[in-house]
C-alpha cells in the first residue's frame, strides 16, 4: 500500500491520501506516472457535478431494475420457465450496484470527498460484485444458447436446465465474484493492487506506481482477464461460431429465444466493453475527467438498457404490466380481499338502518331445512290444510344492493300477508 510522508510533521502514516486529499489533475506533469494518471481527481466543483449526475442516473436505473425483477418474481407463469431465472439472477448485481452507487455518489457530493476509506472500499467490493455478476450470468445464458443451437443442428434433443441447476450454477457465480471482489476490502501485504477513488470519482482496483514492475503485469494478465477478459472471450467465440456454422435457427420459439437473449448479449458488449477501453486504456495516458466520468455513465446506464431489453420478451412484459395495474392473479385477489373489508367497514358505519335491520343483514343463504316432528307428521291430513288456511302465509323479501361489480350484500325482511 502506497505511503505518504507529511513534510511539516514527519507523520508517514498518511495510507488514504487519495481518499480523503487526492493528487489533483492540474498537479500532473508529463513526467507523472500512469498510476498517478489514473488516481488523479479533478476540482471539488466539477465531482460535486459528476456525483451528483452519476446519483440520479443510478437512482433510475436501480428502482426500474428492481420494479422489473419484482414483477418477474410476482407472475408464476414467468418463474415456471428457467431461462428467466437466467434473468433474475442477470438483474440482481444491475439493481445492487445502482442502488449503493446512488447511496454512495449521494454521501460524496454532500462532503465534497469520500465519506471514509471504508466507504471507497465498499464502493470496489459492489462495483466488482456488480460487473463480475453480470459478465458471468451472461457466460452463463451465452453457453445454454450455444448449446441449444449445436444441438439442434445435430438433431440431438436439447433439454433446458432445471431451475434448480440455474439457481445452483448463477449461485456459484454470486460466491466467486464475491471472494474475488472482497480482496479489495482486506488488503494483504502480498496484495499487487491498491484500492483508490480512480479519476477521484470511483473507487476500484488499480496498480501500484510503474516502479513496481510486477503489478502492471499481474493486473494485465491475471486480473482483468478474470475480471472481464474471459467472460467477454467465451461469449464472442459463442456468437462468431454461431454465425461461422450457420446455427441460427430459421423459424420457431428456438429462433425467437436466441433473438432474444442475443440482445441481451449484443447490451453486454455495446455497454462494457467502452467503459474498460475508456477507463484502462485511454484512460492510461489522457488528462480528460469528463472523458473517463462519461465512461462510468455509460457503464450506469447498463442496468437499465438491459432491463428494457428483458421487457421485450412477451412473458415478462404481460408480468410487467399486470404487477403495474395490479392485475394479476394474486394481486387480483389481494385487492378484492381488501376492498371488501372495506365494504365490511362501511356496512358498519350504517346504524341508521336500526337494530333490527343489522340483524338480518347478511350474504345470502340457503333457507334451513325445518325438522318436522314425528307426531305432526303421522297426523297430517285435513287439520294440517284446514290449519294452513287460518294461518296467513309467510313470504321472504329480500333487496339486492351493489356496491361494486365484485361484492353485493342481500337484505333478507320476513313478512306476512295481511299485516
């Protein structure tokens, strides 16, 4: 880990200058090393502006995503079909990283710096977590499509995974890209790299200064290949072999399902692969903050390009729209169930019909079976029809009332003739 000396004091134990009084962009040289490039911050005002854009654009693109992966989760048609685990699992590091991403850019245009070191570190663990998650989530849909494909071409049969195999293999992605991400929250003296607010605004992992010559090799070939090289190698080797044997399937759902989950791919790589040529290349040798903080936007707008995508599949767009205007089954239900405790309540509230009338007031019923005793029953005959004729009859009335097309209450009033 880098060390600071303060000349007035002599105190060496300055660990977390870059976080809390970052090297400024109009202190660099020509002579400035590429790590001293790359941690380099531009003024107070311009990252109060960057934070704050970066905040609002997270808030977006995180409450849609989540809306989205909660209609998902509340259609039981859609969570019957495994390949929309595929999305599930796709959408939880998008909505993850923009929430805290909002949270954290919030906290640091408010101070103008980041609140704490521990908070930098924080911000690498879910910013990897988020872009590790998704790059192998979409390894993961990349291969069953390949799969799918080849298959078909050699007329095998294709039997789609279970769900439980999805949730098992997206789950052991979630395990190792966390293990992967939390080594930038626990250093190690072994450690090649340095946690740093990168260009002043975005805490991830970088190399150490280009005396250490083991550190621009390690992060060259072993970190950012495991980081996003290999899941970026697999999936455009999958797309060029699809297109180089012709597997693309001519007509049926196949073809539709590729269609569908290729977009999703082709989102992957129009929206990843420039923040990393913006950020680890370009950004190795330009003094540009806005040209690097427009990198990181585009990477924040991922989440929701690719959510608007999913919603183009027609099972998720119907879930979408019944979890919108409360139209599902299940939400159908809870809404009847409320609104008629609310009829219940008003039914309450109508004293005014009298003691009386509240009694008899109730869903309507069957009228109950009379038992006949055995003694009126042998004795029946001219007393019983002489007796029903002095008797005057009885008559039910009942007043249907409707309060909604879904609840109606029966008044049910006995009455007798010629009283």
């Amino acid at each position: 880990m880098p060390q600071f000396v303060d000349d007035a004091t002599g105190d060496d134990s300055l660990q977390h200058d870059f976080v809390y009084n970052p090297l400024r962009v109009k202190d660099l040289t020509t002579n400035s090393s590429s790590y001293e490039r790359f941690v380099a911050a531009p003024d107070d005002d311009t990252r109060y502006v960057m934070w704050t854009l970066l905040s609002t654009v997270s808030a977006i693109s995180g409450f849609f995503t989540l809306f989205v992966f909660l209609a998902i989760l509340s259609s039981k048609t859609t969570r019957s079909q495994p390949f929309n685990w595929y999305l599930l699992f796709l959408m939880v590091p998008d909505f993850l990283f923009s929430l805290l991403c909002m949270v954290t850019c919030a906290m640091n245009a408010r101070h103008l710096r980041y609140y704490s070191d521990w908070m930098c570190k924080f911000q690498q663990f879910y910013v990897t977590f988020g872009v590790m998650g998704n790059s192998y989530v979409n390894l993961l849909i990349a291969y069953q499509i390949h799969k799918m494909l080849s298959f078909t071409a050699r007329r095998k049969r294709y039997q789609p995974p279970i769900i439980r195999t999805v949730k098992a293999h997206c789950l052991l992605v979630y395990v190792f890209v966390g293990l992967w991400a939390m080594m930038g929250i626990f250093g190690t003296p072994w450690d090649p790299f340095y946690t740093a607010p990168s260009f002043g605004f975005a805490c991830l992992r970088v190399q150490y200064d280009d005396q250490q010559r083991a550190s621009p090799y390690i992060f060259w070939l072993l970190y950012l290949p495991v980081y996003i090289g290999i899941p970026l190698g697999i999936i455009l080797y999958a797309a060029i072999d699809i297109w180089w044997r012709s597997l693309f399937p001519p007509m049926g759902k196949r073809r539709l399902l590729t269609i569908y989950f290729g977009r999703l791919v082709l989102v992957f790589f129009i929206m990843w692969v420039p923040v990393f040529i913006i950020h680890f290349i370009l950004g190795q040798d330009t003094i540009r903050p806005w040209v690097e903080w427009f990198g990181t936007f585009w990477g924040h707008l991922q989440g929701c390009v690719s959510t608007g995508v999913s919603v183009m599949k027609p099972d998720i767009k119907l879930a979408v729209s019944e979890f919108f205007c409360c139209s599902g089954t299940r939400l159908s239900s809870l809404r009847n169930s409320l609104f008629t405790n609310r009829s219940s309540c008003f039914m309450g509230f109508s004293s005014f019909w009298g003691k009386q009338s509240m009694d008899i007031i109730s869903q309507p019923q069957q009228p109950e079976a009379r038992s006949k005793d055995p003694v009126e029953t042998e004795s029946m005959g001219e007393d019983s029809e002489q007796g029903d004729k002095t008797l005057p009859n009885k008559e039910e009335k009942s007043i249907e009332i409707t309060f909604d097309s879904n609840v109606s209450i029966q008044i049910i009033h006995p009455t007798l003739d010629g009283v």
